[in-house]
C-alpha cells in the first residue's frame, strides 16, 4: 500500500500533504464558512473539499464509483495527485495555453456572477423585508381612491410587439382608417379558424391590466384605441377598448388580499430602484467605469 494510500485511508479527515521545497504556496479564493466545513485535504495550504470530489466523480458518470466508499478514496487520491502536479508545474514556471486560460478565466466569471447574484438579491429582499410592508389601513386608503376602477372590467384588443418599427407601422396603419383585427391579424397570422384570437384579451379584472396600461386603457372610451404604449422588455402595445362594465360584487373585502399584494409589488419595485440608485450614485464615481 502506497503512503499516499494509507493516508487516504481516513480521508474524512483533513489531511496535509507535501511536494518538496519547490512547490509554491498559491494564492487561493477565500472559502466560505459552508466550503472550509467540507474540506477533505489539504494540499500545502490548498483545500480539496467535498464539491472538488462530487465534481470529479460527476464528470467520470460512474454511479456506483460515486455511491462506493473506494471508488470515492480512489476518486479523492486522484485529485490530491493532480493539485501536486499542478504546485510542482508552478514551481517550474509552466504555463497554460491561452485558449485554456480563457476558459478559466469564463468559469472564474460563471462563479463570480454566481455570488453577485445571489448576494444582491439578498440584499434587496432585506431592504423590502425593512421598507415595503402594507397594511389594512393602506388597503382601505387604496380601495377608496380607486373603487370605481377596481370596480370595472375591461374588455380589450391587444396589437403587441417587440420592435419598435413594427409598432409605429401598425400606428399608422390604424391611423389611415384600416380596422383593428385587421391590423391585428397582421401581426399573428397563422391563427387557425374557430380558435379565439390572441389580441382579444376578454374582459380584464383589475389586476389583470399591466401595469404600463393602467393610466392610459381606464381613460379610454368604448371603441378608441391608445396611442403606442411602451413596456419593460421592448414591449409595445396598442390597445382598443371594446366595452366596460361594472362587478357590483367587487368590496373591499372581496379585493383586499388582492389589493395587498399590488401595493407590496409596487412598494417591493420602489425600494429596490431607490437602492439601486443609491448604490450606483455612491459606486460609479470610484468603479472605474470610464475604463468601459
């Protein structure tokens, strides 16, 4: 049995294993708390941790080596070989391709990416957690200024787009006099008889109607047709009002756990652009952006 063997022979535990004296000492990431508990080894100073493992085990698609105590010791004994030849190619000032140290470099960036994602969202979440609460006394305050509106369903045609181009086509194409589902069935023309087309939308509940449509479609009479709407996305619409009528069930009772939940989508939004702003005006000037 080799040394390298016997001591991987209660690999669980950390080990500390050597090269010589020309093996460097590189520079590594810092590892989180939850990454340093699922150390295996250590290669002078270099962690080899239980997600180095599964990943090698993974790329060999081996199930039974990966479910196999020995397989794992081999797999583990294999990567502690690789991470020694790698400090003593170090040591001799080998270097790795370009086309391969760009490849480094894309997944340094995957993981990089990885971490500000998944940071940033934890960051806006506590400051919504902090800033964005609604209550029975806003629901009541919203109810009353908007009863009318809420109370109205909406039947609308749709011409939705994502080019702008597009959009100012179909515009004036409506503003010369052809009729909407003409100009409508232009943009999805492979609708199939007896199948209900995409641009009538039926009746709208009020929290159905988008966002962006809100202070143009309520304004609207029976027949008109908005002016080009523009939406997150590239997203374009024109939209036509086809009829209105009210729900004499709508109550604020009846609506409350919907109305909580827009004010809290809409306070979520506001908060998370006040942040943002915040940090980009306080970051920029020191993020060498004029590097771009």
């Amino acid at each position: 049995m080799s040394r390298m063997t016997a001591a991987l022979a209660g690999f669980s535990t950390v080990l500390v294993l050597g090269c010589g004296r020309d093996c460097p000492q590189p520079a590594q990431r810092a590892l989180p708390a939850a990454s340093a508990q699922g150390v295996l080894a250590t290669v002078n100073g270099v962690p080899i941790r239980e997600a180095d493992l599964q990943l090698e085990l993974r790329s060999d698609g081996d199930h039974q080596q990966a479910m196999n105590p020995a397989g794992r010791k081999n797999t583990l004994e294999t990567i502690i070989g690789q991470e020694l030849a790698r400090q003593r190619a170090v040591a001799l000032g080998l270097e790795i391709d370009a086309s391969h140290r760009q490849e480094i470099a894309r997944l340094e960036a995957q993981l990089d990416g990885l971490e500000r994602r998944r940071l940033s969202e934890l960051y806006f979440a506590h400051a919504v957690t902090e800033n964005a609460a609604a209550g029975t006394a806003d629901a009541e305050a919203y109810f009353a200024a908007n009863a009318a509106r809420l109370r109205s369903e909406l039947h609308v045609w749709q011409i939705l787009v994502r080019d702008e181009a597009r959009v100012e086509a179909a515009r004036q194409a409506l503003a010369a006099g052809t009729p909407f589902e003409e100009v409508a069935r232009g943009q999805a023309p492979d609708v199939p008889p007896g199948v209900n087309p995409p641009w009538d939308l039926g009746y709208l509940h009020w929290n159905q109607v988008p966002a962006p449509w809100r202070d143009v479609v309520y304004a609207l009479e029976k027949g008109q047709i908005s002016p080009v709407i523009r939406g997150p996305n590239q997203r374009f619409w024109i939209l036509r009002l086809v009829d209105r009528r009210d729900d004499p069930a709508v109550t604020f009772e009846s609506e409350k756990a919907l109305i909580l939940d827009v004010l809290q989508a809409e306070r979520k939004e506001r908060v998370r652009d006040a942040r943002n702003r915040d940090l980009l005006m306080a970051g920029l000037p020191k993020a060498g952006f004029d590097r771009l």
